[in-house]
C-alpha cells in the first residue's frame, strides 16, 4: 500500500464514496450505531468518515501518510499507520471489519485475514473485492486491454473466499455489487459508462492499475479514446452501452459470518 504514497497525491478528489455503496456496507455489516468498525486500506478514509457520519466508531489502518492526510478530521475516527498483516489493535476489539476494494494491494492475504479474525469479537467482516472472470468485457478493455490482463492475476473469487473460510472458520458469502452508472467513486471500471472521465489524468491517477502502468500504452489509449469520441466513431460502436443503468463488471461484496 505504499504505493500510494506516489500515486495518491490527489486520491480523495475522484474517489468520493458512493451512498449506495456506503448503505450496502452498513447492511451487511448489521451493527447498532455506536459499534466499532476497523476499516483496513481506509485510503483518504472516505468510507470511514461516512460511516462515523452514521453513528459509528471507526479505527482507520492505512500504511500511506500521503493518503491519511488528506482525511478529513472526525472525532469518532482514529487513525493507524500500518499494514492489513500486522494490525495495531488489541484482540477482539471491534464489532466489523471492512476493507474496501483494498485486498489486492495485501502482501500476504492469509495473514492480513488472520489478522482481521483476531481482532473481530462476533461481528462481520465484509470486503469489497473483485473478479475480472464475472465481467462483461465492455468497450473499456479495447483501449485498455493490460486492464483485463492484470485483473486477471489476481485470485478467483471462489479462492479468495476459500481462503477466508480456512483461515476465519466462518461462513462466507458473495454478493454481486451492481455497479450503476453514475458511481461517485472512481474506481477502475466505475466509469464505465463515461468514456470521456478516462481522458483525465486525475481520475486516472485515481486507479492504481492506471497509475501503476505501462505509461506509454495508456497513453496510446488515451489518445485513441479520444479521437474516437471527437470522430464519433465510439458511439458509433459503443453507444448501446448508454441504454444501461447499471452492469456487472465482477466487484463482489464478500462477507463473512460466524457459523450459527
């Protein structure tokens, strides 16, 4: 996640948390107001600011100072400087854990979940990954196809959630998030039916598989994308996609639970 300390610069600009996203997080996490929630990877502590908004109390990990702060100041969260394999909380101090669309940045995935089952007591640990392998392959990876070629090295859905059974000893579970079409957070593929958000450096900056990229293909990209949006050419081809409101492009809520 150090990383970011690079690429973050401006992160909390284009990665606005979602309302739909953050209500989703609190029905699966199913906690009372005043609970305590670790948020792992918390980025620009986005999410967590919206959860303490809520009523809950948020322990904030995340590694990049550039990234925390650009946080902004809450009195119900905390903030720790450190990694997902080696959290600095006592035993079963939290209600939920949450980490959102931070798992594949983890240098040791087993670890990083023992490490969230020793400090969960009863409640929920709920992540929002992704699986390339569930997606509609859309215009987005004709322009960018290291995207889908990248994506495609990290772990299948059903092995992340395997993982998490052997090393929680809970019951897990997956939940297709529908991505609609005016996501406030820019994630890699949020802007799936905006084409032009993509010629923005910053919102690219945003995603750190476009950050962290081959700087000349994307460019290549770039400039191709937007000759064929000038052209019309895009619409042309794409435009159905506009007919959409919202499209599975494989992120997953995956929510793990104590076996009752």
């Amino acid at each position: 996640m150090s990383i970011y300390n690079s690429i973050g610069q401006q992160y909390s600009k284009t990665r606005v948390p979602d309302i739909r996203i953050i209500n989703k997080l609190i029905d699966l996490l199913n906690l009372p107001k005043g609970s305590i929630i670790a948020d792992i990877g918390a980025g620009t502590g986005g999410y967590s600011l919206a959860l303490a908004n809520k009523g809950f109390i948020v322990n904030a990990i995340e590694p990049s100072l550039v990234m925390q702060n650009q946080a902004l100041k809450h009195p119900q969260v905390k903030w720790f400087a450190s990694y997902a394999e080696n959290l600095p909380l006592p035993n079963k101090s939290v209600d939920g854990v949450l980490s959102i669309l931070a798992i594949h940045h983890f240098t040791h995935l087993e670890k990083a979940f023992q490490e969230m089952q020793r400090i969960i007591r009863d409640g929920a640990i709920v992540l929002l990954s992704f699986d390339i392998r569930f997606a509609q392959k859309i215009w987005l990876y004709d322009y960018f196809p290291f995207l889908w070629k990248d994506a495609l090295q990290f772990l299948p859905l059903h092995e992340q959630v395997n993982l998490i059974k052997s090393t929680t000893k809970r019951c897990v579970e997956a939940i297709p998030l529908l991505l609609p079409h005016d996501v406030s957070d820019l994630f890699a593929a949020a802007a799936w039916r905006r084409p032009e958000l993509y010629l923005q450096p910053e919102v690219r900056a945003g995603i750190s598989s476009f950050a962290l990229g081959n700087q000349d293909l994307i460019e290549q990209g770039v400039k191709l994308l937007a000759v064929d949006l000038n052209s019309g050419k895009w619409s042309k081809k794409y435009g159905d996609i506009h007919d959409l409101t919202e499209i599975d492009l494989g992120y997953r809520f995956i929510r793990a639970t104590l076996v009752s």
